[in-house]
C-alpha cells in the first residue's frame, strides 16, 4: 500500500466513525501523508453575534483538517495543544477551507500548520496544532 493509498484509507476509517465534521457541514477534499484539505461553507447557523462565521466553527474546521493529516499514517493519534489566529471574518455564504500540512514528526509527536482561507484566498485563520501518537490503528493492516 502506498503512503497516499494508506491517507485515503486512514480518512475513510475516521470519517466513518466522525460526527462532529459531518455535523458542522465539512467536506474532505483531499487527503495524503502528512496532509488533508477539509471545507465547508458558512450557513447562517455557524454565525455569531456579529453575523460573522463563528470562532468556534472556525476552529473547528482547522481541527479537523489537522486531525485527518496527523492521523494519515494509520496511526492513532490526537491533538496535545493547538493555538489559533483569526485573521479576517468568514461570511455567511463563504467557502471556507482549511488545508493543513505536516511541518514535522518526531517520534510520536508531531507539529501541524493549517490555514484557513475562504473562496477568493484571502486568509481567515492560522492553526497550529500539536499532535501525540497514541495505542491502536483505524484498519487492521
């Protein structure tokens, strides 16, 4: 199996069993080693106060794209820490994707930068996020 077959295969095991990213409208849009790109578009529920996407979905769209990378390698393994920052604000309406890339892995610890932008590029969030190995696998190989 090769590295991207095994990322495609360790995405569909996890998003099988994944109710929060279907619940929240995310889409997978390309998953291989190291890396995934989720979206989802903004609906007039992920807005906040301000009529503006809110933090929290944001967030979580990051998240996700960061857990679908980290765990690309059939490797169970989940979030240590992540840290955000908000740029710009998503609108009702915007295609927002957040594309996260392995910057490194060490042992079991990994270190993952996600960026969110909307449909024209324009930057809404920055998303670091560190990632720790843990037991088990999401198929048997």
């Amino acid at each position: 199996m090769t590295p991207d077959e095994r990322a495609k295969k360790s995405a569909k095991a996890m998003w099988a069993d994944d109710n929060a990213s279907p619940w929240f409208g995310m889409e997978i849009v390309e998953v291989s080693e190291g890396r995934a790109t989720l979206a989802l578009t903004v609906e007039p529920h992920h807005a906040n106060g301000h009529g503006i996407c809110h933090g929290g979905v944001t967030f979580s769209l990051a998240d996700s794209a960061f857990a679908f990378a980290c765990n690309s390698r059939n490797q169970n393994t989940v979030a240590q820490s992540n840290t955000i920052t908000y740029v710009a604000p998503g609108r009702i309406g915007d295609r927002l994707t957040a594309t996260a890339r392995e910057i490194s892995l060490t042992g079991r610890s990994g270190i993952y930068d996600v960026t969110v932008t909307n449909q024209d590029g324009t930057v809404i969030a920055e998303f670091r996020g560190n990632s720790r190995a843990i037991k088990g696998q999401l198929f048997e190989e």
